[in-house]
C-alpha cells in the first residue's frame, strides 16, 4: 500500500503511464512552514492505488514529476489549487493536462465548491470516513487506517470522474471545463513576487510615502519567511507591518518602542533586516512610489439593477444546471450594471451565452422577468420597441 523506495516507484509510475487518465491527491502540513510540506502522494489507475512517501530516506520523487509531465495521461483532482501548487514548487514545473472534479461539478449543477465527500455519495453511492482529515501526515510511521483513508481520496475520484465526464460529454461542456483548466494551470497564479505582497495587506493610507515603507516592508517580510521556511505571520504579523510603515522608525530604539516589535527583536538580524527595508523606503523618489488604483465609484441608482441581474444570474443558472460562482460574481454584475463593454468574465465565451448577453438586454430594457403561471418560478419575456 506504501511505496517507499525509488525502485518501486518508478515502476509503479511506468505502469500508470500505459493508462488514459490517473486520480492524483496528495496530504501536506504548512502550519509551521512557509512552503507547503509534502507528506503523502497518492496516485490512481485502473487497476491499482498506491501511496508514495515522499518523506521516505533516499527516495527520488523523479517519477513522479514524469508522470505529472506526461501529456498523453490526463491528471484528475478534486478542487486540485493546492495539489498544483505543491508539484509546481516541488518539481518546477505544472502537471498537465488536468481535470478537476470540483470545476467539473460546478459546470454540470453540483452547486458552488461542491465537496469530494458530497460528489463520492452522490454519485459512487459510497461514504467517506473524514475522522482522519486533520491528522499529522508528517509523523511516521502512518499507521494502515491512515493510509486506507488517503487511498480514498483517489480510488473513488475515478468512479467520480467517468460519470462528471460522461455527463460534460452529453451536454457538450467540454470546452467550458477547459477554459476553467487553462487559468487553474497558469504558473503565475501561483509564484509570489515579493515586491506585489503589499498589496494583500488592508491599509488604511493611500499616502504613497506610506505605501512605498508598506512595499519595501512587506518584501523584507516575504522574502525572509521563504529563506527561513516559516509563516509569514509567524515572522511579523500584518498589523506589525504595518505599524512600522505608519511610524518608519530608523533607529532600534524608535523600533523597539512599536507594540509589535520586541526589543529581542529590534536587536537582532530581524531588526536590521526591518531598518534597512525602511532605509530603502525613504530613498525612493516620488515617481517610485506605488500608487493604489482610484476606488470605482458606481453611478448613483444602480442597485435596483444589480439587484435584477442578480436574479437573472440565479435563474439562468438554475436554468443550465451551472454554480452561480462561475458564471458571475457580485463585482461581474456591479461593473455590468455600470458599462455595458465591462472587463468581466460574465461578459465573455460560454458565459457570455449562459448569463452575459440577457444580463445586457434586462439592463436595457429588452428582457423582462416576469412570474410563471404557476406562480412559483420564474420566466423572461422579450419586450418589444
């Protein structure tokens, strides 16, 4: 049930290149560690299941990363983020091609985010024991309860997958599912460029002289907790960061004085690493400093139309058995409301078919909701010049 040796793996790994498609999950911790921790990989075919232990002395991962590089076998996750951006870091490249059950769900009426357990019972008819979800997959040795649990996670995916794939097939979605897979496989969704980190932390000031101590802070902080290999928040939390550019102390002294910032701390290497980014800060010239985009402000009496495309959103996705989540989000139908030429996915491609074009004819009065007969749903009507 374990591989644990290079040799068993690779040979393994050549018999599921022979297969169409494998099932691929994988167990991590990264509560103490900046990069996600790669305890358990478990992989899938037809015929047979297996988990790898990558934590395993001597193990060489290489056929691993030859099969997630394989072209001509297709990789099936469940809601696969976090799965990709392991084997992304781990082997510096993305697995490909792929196809995730959760997207794939989402295309064919399963709601919003729909869970593995809840796609297992409705569709393989079977139970997921999920008592272990939580568990250290880090210690060893795992004990065969734990490792038939992981095993699950890939062993039903492929009952999962045939009946999602059937069902795209029949309905002829398979190229809604591909758009989904092309941007879930863009690398950039997943590397953190330093120098952007600032812009996830909730600052108050738009003064650019603060947004520039932010930037250069921020950096500091990211860069460090990936050479440390620890959470960011554990180095400094955000509230920290951003006391320090609100007061950009140069001195140990004013450093120490912050109620975030220990005096053991401003002593040390993390001291100085925190002044120089504020050295580095103070230099910047006006034209260096980062600027916040302008707020958009809505037109004013926008709402009763927002509110309406919120209910075509609902009916047409309830119509097309498609998750609300994917075909238009609140900021889709506010920017719609605003422009009709709006930048947003709802507006292009299969989106645009589902939801896009009828939300432009409502929105000018062209489209009508209207209640059915029965009373209790609801039906558009087309309004005559």
């Amino acid at each position: 049930m374990l591989i644990s040796t290079t040799q068993d793996l690779k040979a393994f790994c050549d018999r599921l290149a022979a297969e169409t498609f494998v099932t691929v999950d994988t167990e991590f911790m990264r509560e103490k560690t900046y990069w996600p921790k790669l305890c358990l990989i478990q992989l899938g075919g037809e015929s047979e299941a297996r988990c790898i232990d990558p934590l395993a002395e001597g193990i060489d991962l290489s056929p691993v990363f030859e099969l997630m590089a394989n072209e001509k076998v297709l990789k099936v996750f469940h809601a696969a983020r976090q799965d990709l951006e392991i084997f992304l870091h781990e082997s510096g490249q993305m697995p490909t091609p792929v196809f995730d059950t959760q997207v794939a769900a989402m295309v064919c009426g399963f709601g919003d985010s729909v869970g593995y357990e809840t796609l297992v019972s409705s569709i393989a008819n079977r139970r997921i024991d999920k008592t272990l979800r939580f568990t250290d997959w880090a210690r060893r040795p795992l004990s065969q309860k734990q490792l038939a649990y992981a095993l699950g996670d890939v062993t039903h995916l492929r009952t999962v997958y045939l009946s999602l794939r059937d069902t795209l097939g029949q309905s002829g979605r398979e190229c809604w599912l591909d758009q989904e897979m092309a941007y879930l496989l863009d690398p950039a969704h997943y590397r953190v460029v330093p120098e952007e980190a600032w812009k996830r932390l909730k600052a108050r000031s738009r003064s650019p002289r603060f947004l520039g101590l932010l930037r250069e802070l921020a950096a500091w902080r990211e860069r460090t907790a990936q050479e440390r290999d620890i959470p960011r928040n554990r180095l400094l939390r955000d509230e920290g960061l951003l006391e320090i550019a609100a007061s950009a102390p140069t001195t140990v002294e004013a450093l120490s004085e912050l109620r975030s910032v220990s005096r053991g701390l401003a002593e040390g290497a993390m001291g100085e690493g925190i002044l120089a980014a504020v050295r580095r800060a103070q230099k910047l010239t006006d034209r260096d400093l980062p600027l916040l985009p302008e707020r958009e402000e809505l037109p004013h009496g926008l709402g009763a139309v927002i509110d309406l495309l919120r209910v075509l959103l609902k009916m047409r996705c309830d119509e097309t058995g498609v998750a609300q989540k994917l075909v238009a989000t609140s900021h889709d139908l506010e920017r719609i409301a605003a422009d009709d030429n709006a930048d947003v996915p709802a507006l292009d491609g299969w989106r645009r078919t589902v939801f896009g074009e009828d939300a432009l004819k409502l929105k000018h009065g062209k489209l009508a909701l209207a209640l059915a007969p029965d009373g209790r749903s609801l039906r558009t009507l087309p309004v005559e010049d």
